[in-house]
C-alpha cells in the first residue's frame, strides 16, 4: 500500500514540478489529469446560474467564481458555509477556494438559493 | 404545474391605495381614493417599509437613497404621525459597512422609532454582524429575535434568513420555534400580534426561495389568538393571503419591483420605465384600534 502511494505521488509531484517549470508541457495531452491539479478551475455565474454546474477537479485545485451577472450573488457551501462562503460577488467580482479534500462539494447562492452547483474533487 | 395553480389560488394581489380591514379575519376592501387613515382617537399607527437595498445601482433603480427619502417623506406627511416604523429587511444590498452606514444616516431622518428585521442581503459573509452592531434590538436572543408591545398590540420580530438555503428557502430554526411558544404563552386570546420577518412566512414560490419551509410551529402557537397579522417583505410586492384569523401580506420595497410569480425566468430586479418606477415602489400604514383591529394602507411612492 505505502509502496503504491509513493509510485502515484512520485509522478504526480514531477509532473507539476515539470508544469511549473515548462508551462509548455501543460498543453500536453497525456499529462493533462496530472498538471490539472496545478491550474484553477473556473466556475461563471450569469443570469442566475453556476456554469458548469457540476466540475470534478483533481485534488489540489484552486476554483475561482466569477460572476459575470447583472445582480450580485454569494458562494456558500452546502454545510452553512462552514467549508467556504464568499463575501457579497457584485458584477465581475472573483472569489476562489481550493479544494484540497477528495469529496463532493454542494454549493449555492446564499441571496438566491434556489441557484445551486456541485464541484467534484477526484 | 398542479402545485403552482393551487399556490396561486391562496393568492390575491393587493391593488394601490387600498384599504385593507383585517378585523375578524375576513379582508374588505375600500378604496382610499389616496387619502391617509386617520387612526382612531383611541388606538395609534405605525407604519412599514421594506426593501431599501442601500447600495443597489443598476439599471432599475440607480438611487435607490432617493427612493428611500420620496418614501420617508411620504411618512412624514401623513395625517396621522405614526407611533413607529417597521423595517422588514434588506436594508442594504449587499452588507457592505458604507451601506449599512448610509442607511443608518438616511433612516434616521425620518426621527421615527424603528425596529427591524434583516433579510438575506444583511447577513452576508459575517452571519449578520456588522447588521446586529447597528440594528439590533438591545437585549434580544443571541439568535436576534424579539417581541415587543406598543399600544396594547403584541409584536414578534422573526430572524428567517441566516438558514436561507435551496432545499428549505427561510427557516427559523427549533430554538427560534421554541422562543416563539415561549413568548406566547400566558397572553391573553384577545391580544393582537403582528409578526414581522423577511422572508414570506408562508409558501408563495419556494423555487425562488418565496417561503418558510418550517413556519408551521409558529402557526400552531398563534392559533388561539383572535387577530394575527404576519407583516413580510422580501419580493418587492403587495400579496396578500388570509387564512382563518391569520392574515399574512407582502409589503412592496423602496428600491424597486421584482416580477410577479411565473412571470420572468428568474426573480431580477424589474426593470421599469423612470417615470413609472415609483407606482411600483411603496410604504404600508396600519392604523389600529382596539373596535376595529388593524388596517393596512399600502400606499405607492407616487
């Protein structure tokens, strides 16, 4: 088991140690689950949805809303926003998270919750 | 599309400059023609207003501080001066201390004793903080609900939007719910409540939040009372619902209209023509008096 951790974590930490170094091997197809994990992940908010609504995510991975609507919006996780919970997002107002945790991630606009997105940490 | 119908048959949209009667639970309608109730010699009135958004800019309203003032001006020119104002949440837009700071400054003109209530818009990123520090009633449960008595009318002021969530809209919450049976307990029958929260006690559109989905406690603890009125804000227009001795109505905001049920895809701010704006925004008078209960006077800022 530990020997199977050390094979899956060698790769992964010089594949992004590799990213961080040759931005260009990011755009390389078969590293592409690996270097993932070093690139946020961007979730738009316009005319009162999250766009995608579902993301799943390699572990590591910084999030960032963007809202891009008209009418001010909020990200709060499902939990009360216990796990993350913007301040106010009025028009083109930007908040991240990353999410280092395996799991999934319920979230919703805490002004207008019937508004409501999932990100899935792999 | 069934549940839809059966929501909008429990509803009835309440016109302009409308009198409604709530005595004995049955509403009659008597056109006002625009002109101010006289409360009785023997009873007092106090007015609501809702909805002030302060710091909303776009397009449908971009002053929403002026708006503000037409209707605090309003006030101040009625008949009748009012024993104290209501203020049934979002206050500010978006929780930001300059808003709070310049709806404090422009309330405090009207020289009114008010109370009030924080809707969803208050209580961003800090669970009602910096809300709490300047609107908060003294003494009150660290939840931030209260009761009061103003000229024999008993007042229960309800905290439903820290839970706003997608599966429930508002909530109270059982701490809250216990508070309330509490609070209650021992009045006499014949007392007149008025309870005050933001969110719709009742279910007028839960898919845009429009409801309380765990008010039915609250219901079951007012049910010995003759006279009950729930005063909320929240959607930004008159609706008016009866049931029993529990009438329950909507207030319009200062700030500006949101679309009636069904009507848009998504509950926006509506945009209006400038010069029809104000018709759709409005203050609430309720006159009471102990022969003839409460009415309710919903008045547009023009």
């Amino acid at each position: 088991m530990i020997a199977m951790i050390k094979r899956r974590a060698l790769p992964l930490a010089a594949a992004v140690a590799l990213a961080l170094a040759v931005p260009a091997y990011a755009a390389d197809p078969t590293e592409a689950p690996q270097v993932a994990a070093a690139e946020p992940g961007t979730v738009t908010i316009d005319n009162f949805a999250f766009a995608p609504a579902t993301m799943t995510v390699a572990s590591g991975t910084k999030i960032v809303w963007n809202n891009k609507d008209e009418e001010p919006h909020t990200v709060m996780s499902a939990d009360g926003g216990m796990t993350f919970k913007s301040p106010a997002l009025d028009t083109d107002d930007k908040f991240s998270f990353t999410f280092d945790k395996p799991g999934t991630y319920k979230y919703f606009c805490s002004i207008h919750p019937h508004m409501v997105g999932t990100i899935v940490v792999k | 599309m069934d549940t839809r119908r059966d929501f909008m048959k429990c509803l009835a949209w309440a016109g302009t400059g409308i009198v409604w009667s709530v005595a004995g639970g049955v509403p009659k309608a008597m056109n006002l023609g625009g002109a101010a109730l006289a409360a009785p010699a023997d009873g007092f009135s106090f007015v609501q207003i809702s909805d002030t958004h302060i710091g909303f800019k776009a397009e449908a309203n971009p002053d929403p501080n002026a708006t503000l003032q037409v209707a605090l001006d309003k006030i101040a020119a009625l008949s009748t001066k009012p024993a104290m104002m209501i203020h049934t949440g979002d206050v500010t837009h978006l929780s930001k201390p300059d808003q709070f700071d310049t709806a404090d400054q422009i309330l405090k003109g009207a020289k009114l004793d008010t109370h009030f209530v924080p809707g969803e818009h208050d209580v961003i990123g800090d669970d009602g903080k910096m809300y709490f520090d300047r609107f908060g009633a003294k003494g009150a449960p660290a939840g931030g609900w209260y009761s009061f008595d103003q000229g024999g009318v008993h007042f229960i002021a309800l905290m439903n939007v820290i839970g706003f969530g997608p599966a429930t809209g508002g909530t109270l919450g059982k701490e809250q719910l216990d508070w309330v049976a509490a609070d209650l307990k021992g009045k006499s029958a014949s007392t007149p409540i008025v309870v005050m929260a933001h969110i719709p006690l009742w279910s007028i559109f839960p898919e845009w939040g429009w409801t309380t989905s765990d008010a039915d406690p609250v219901f079951a603890a007012l049910k010995p009372f003759g006279s009950v009125t729930v005063l909320n804000g929240h959607i930004h227009q008159v609706v008016q619902k009866v049931e029993g001795k529990i009438t329950f109505q909507t207030a319009m905001s200062t700030a500006f209209p949101q679309p009636e049920v069904g009507t848009a895809p998504n509950p926006g701010p509506l945009k209006v023509p400038a010069d029809k704006l104000k018709s759709l925004l409005g203050i609430r008078e309720i006159a009471y008096a102990p022969a003839a209960g409460l009415k309710l006077t919903d008045e547009p800022l023009a």
